[in-house]
C-alpha cells in the first residue's frame, strides 16, 4: 500500500507539473521505486532506473533531432568521459531544442543538453566544463548518496526524487516549483539541489578531467563568469542551471584557485564547436530571417568566429530559399576547408532542398567512403533518397542505422514512417514498437509488435523474434514494477 501511495504521488506530481505533455504520454508506464529502506542502489540498478526515467522525459519533451549537433556532443561526451572517473560509460545524450542555459545528469548516465547552453559558452572548453561538471556528478553518484542522506533525514523519497528531476529537466525549476503546494515545493527544491561539497567535488574532478582530455582548464572559471553574467541579465531570476548547482563566491574562487595551479598552455580553439552554435543559434530562433541578419551583423562587426558566422549566413539563407546566397558563402568555407564535413553536408543538403537528388546521393556516398560512421551523414543520405523516393534504398539506411543505434527513438521514428512508403507494412509495425518502447508507452509497442506478428504469421524466424521481443517487453514491465 505504501509503494503504491508513493506511485500515486509521483504520478500526480509529474501529471501537475506538466500539463502541456503530448497525448501519447498517458499511458506512460513507470517504475515502482519502494521506500527509503531500498534508496542504496547498485550501479545495474541506477543505469535502469536511468532508463526508465528517460523513458518518462522522451514521452514529455520533443528531442531536438539534429544530427549533426548530436555527433558532436556525443563525440565530446566520450571523449571527456574517457578521462573521467566514471566506471559505467553507458551513456545517453539527450538535446533539447530550449532558450534556457542548461545541462542535466540523471543516475545511469543520462545526460541532457539544452541548446541555450551554447548561447553562453563561448568557446568548446567552456561547454566541456558543464558536461565534465555532469560526469563527475555520475562517478561520484551523488544522486545515490543524496537519497542516502534523506533517507537519513526521513524527508524525501526516492520517487520525489526521480519527479524533482523529471521536473527541473523538463519545465525548469521555477514553473516545477510553482506547480506544487509549498510543502511538497520545500522537499522537491532540498531534492534537487547538490550540496556544497557535492559541486565542489564536481568543479575538482570536472577540472582534472578537462586537463587529462587535453583541453584548457580555464574554461570551468570562464563558464562560470558566463552564468554570473547571465544571472545579472535576468536580474533575480537564475538561469535554470544553477537552480540545481548554486554557484557561490567560494565555488568560483576555488576554481580559479585549482586552475592556476595547471601548467600555462595554449589551447586552440575548435571551429566546429562554433560550426555547431551557430546551428543552436538558429534553431532557437526559429527565424530565418532573423538569423540572417544576426550572423551578417557577426560578420561587420564583433564575432566569437567569422567562418561560423558565414556557416550561419549558409543555414540562414538556405531556411529563406536563398539557394544560390547559399551557396555562394559557402563555397568561401569550402575552398579554405574543402575536406571538412559540416560544410560537405552543407553541399548536399542544399541539393536536396532544390532537388537535385542525383547530385546530392552522389556526393553522400563519395563522402561515406571515407566517413563510414558519420550518423549525421547516413541520417543526410536516408533524407535524400526519401526526397527522390528512394524508398526502399531509404529503407536500408535507416535499419543499418537502427541496428547501430538501437537506443535513438528518432531512427526508429523515421524508419516507420520509410517502411511505410516502401510497402513494408510489418516494417512499419516494428519500427514503431520499438519507437514506443524507448517512449515507455508499453501498450502501444506491444500492439505494433502483435500487428506485425499477425502479417509475418508464416515467417517463422520472423515470429519467433517478435515473440522473444514480446517476453523482453514483459520481462522490463516486470522489473519496473519490482525496482
């Protein structure tokens, strides 16, 4: 009776707080967490539990799928997590197209990143302190030793804290807060936030962890300035980042003061970190003519990096239809860089948009040649042929990535609606079961999966997946009920 009284108040709780969630989520199923007395968890256990709270997040938020900003990212995660004290290195990055400076960890290596957070760091060291900040909160696993301190104080749930962190990450925790009564608001808010010691273990290990990948130091007291400023820009309102890690004199003074201890060095700057800003930037405009006007400002004027800015000037004109504008700056990028990808992708998205398809699956497959495991660009080449109707040769794309990146809802997403047009009926049943499993909506993916069962009835192989896929299905609703 007590685990469920907990469910009820976790469910409520989420329900309250986010009252806009997509018509999909009701029938989102999550975890059974139990009481204090199971808040010391293994590692197997928290990346599950992880998982499950992604699930929950996906069904309440729209992921911002831009591949090229997720390579990135992704490709910075790991590489900070190579030289982190993080054991499990299981991780799951989430890009979340929102204005607001923010990052998140969650136990089980979830890390999440809005896009605003590339309007404040100003060079890639500085947006690696925030992600190395993260990853030391993972290895250390704070969210564990937190549960373990208010089980202590017999103030909190395990189940409140999971709903503090469905909340902060996905409304911000000043409209989390308000949705609550101020009871519930006074444990939430002790909940998600990290202790004293907690951020100044995260600054230290964050710091030796960007050293060790080889990048500046400098760029964790840099960050920090950054978030001070913005907080004096919204006046007495935080932005949602230090919500959750409050940022006080002493931690930034301990920063500067670890950080002159490191050698002197010259850190080069990396342009595709600003390649991949001026894509957030424009994203969070949602402007195109906007951003045309920002980014030909950066050019006359003061600029972070003028060959971004130009990249930017490429997208922007490419989101009025300003094809030939387009490609006339961007072939200034290219003829400096003329092997670097973002660029090349640049190329051929611009083919796909006045469709010359011919062209662009050309220079999709030359490139494939030497950049095999580029998502971003097999993501590219399954939109050509989409665009040609290449259905089926879209098709094949998409699965190969499937089978390479089972966990991303978005190729799932975009296999179903391909198989569709290919006339693969049973594809699209499959495609979309697993989409709704990554999305926790388990009654949905156990329909696709029977819909596809039933066309493949004479495939035995086929069947005999569907089946096993079935019992796993039951076997993870099962082992969220017994967390």
């Amino acid at each position: 009776m007590y685990i469920r009284s907990i469910m009820f108040f976790l469910n409520r709780l989420i329900l309250t707080a986010l009252l806009t969630a997509p018509a999909h989520s009701a029938n989102i199923e999550l975890p059974a967490l139990g009481d204090t007395a199971s808040a010391i968890i293994s590692q197997q256990q928290e990346y599950e539990l992880g998982q499950a709270w992604l699930r929950a997040y996906r069904s309440r938020i729209s992921e911002y799928n831009d591949p090229q900003l997720y390579d990135y990212l992704e490709e910075l995660l790991y590489q900070l997590a190579a030289h982190s004290e993080l054991k499990d290195h299981r991780l799951s990055l989430v890009t979340i197209n929102n204005p607001s400076m923010n990052a998140f960890a969650v136990p089980g290596g979830v890390i999440g990143v809005h896009t605003g957070l590339f309007r404040y760091a100003k060079t890639e060291h500085q947006i690696a302190s925030v992600l190395a900040h993260e990853l030391a909160h993972l290895s250390q696993r704070h969210f564990a030793r937190r549960v373990e301190q208010q089980r202590k104080n017999a103030t909190t749930t395990m189940a409140a804290m999971l709903a503090s962190l469905v909340i902060a990450a996905t409304v911000g925790g000043d409209a989390g807060m308000a949705a609550m009564t101020a009871s519930q608001a006074h444990s939430m808010e002790s909940a998600m936030r990290y202790s004293r010691q907690n951020e100044q273990e995260a600054d230290r290990l964050g710091i030796q962890t960007i050293y060790a990948a080889g990048m500046d130091p400098k760029g964790v007291p840099g960050m920090f300035e950054q978030m001070l400023r913005a907080t004096r820009y919204t006046g007495s309102k935080p932005p949602e980042f230090l919500l959750t890690h409050p940022l006080t004199e002493n931690r930034v003074a301990d920063a500067k003061n670890r950080v002159s201890q490191f050698p002197l060095k010259h850190y080069p700057d990396n342009i595709e970190y600003h390649l991949m800003r001026a894509r957030a930037l424009i994203a969070i405009e949602k402007n195109a003519a906007a951003s045309l006007n920002r980014f030909n400002s950066e050019l006359e004027g003061d600029s972070l990096n003028k060959d971004a800015s130009r990249y930017g000037l490429v997208l922007a004109h490419m989101g009025l239809g300003n094809f030939d504008d387009a490609r006339k700056n961007l072939s200034q990028l290219i003829s400096s860089s003329p092997d670097r990808l973002t660029y090349l992708l640049a190329e051929i998205e611009i083919d796909r948009r006045e469709g010359k398809y011919i062209s662009a699956i050309e220079k999709a497959q030359n490139l494939l040649r030497h950049n095999s495991k580029s998502y971003a660009l097999r993501m590219m080449l399954a939109e050509v042929y989409l665009k040609a109707n290449q259905f089926t040769e879209s098709e094949k794309v998409l699965e190969e990535l499937a089978q390479r990146y089972p966990d991303r809802p978005y190729v799932w997403f975009q296999l179903a609606e391909v198989s569709g047009l290919a006339g693969d009926i049973a594809g699209v049943h499959k495609a979309r079961a697993q989409y709704f499993i990554l999305n926790g909506v388990f009654d949905k993916a156990r329909e696709q999966l029977g819909y596809a069962r039933k066309l493949l009835v004479h495939d035995y192989q086929e069947t005999a997946i569907i089946d096993q896929q079935l019992r796993d299905l039951a076997d993870l609703q099962e082992k969220m009920k017994n967390f």
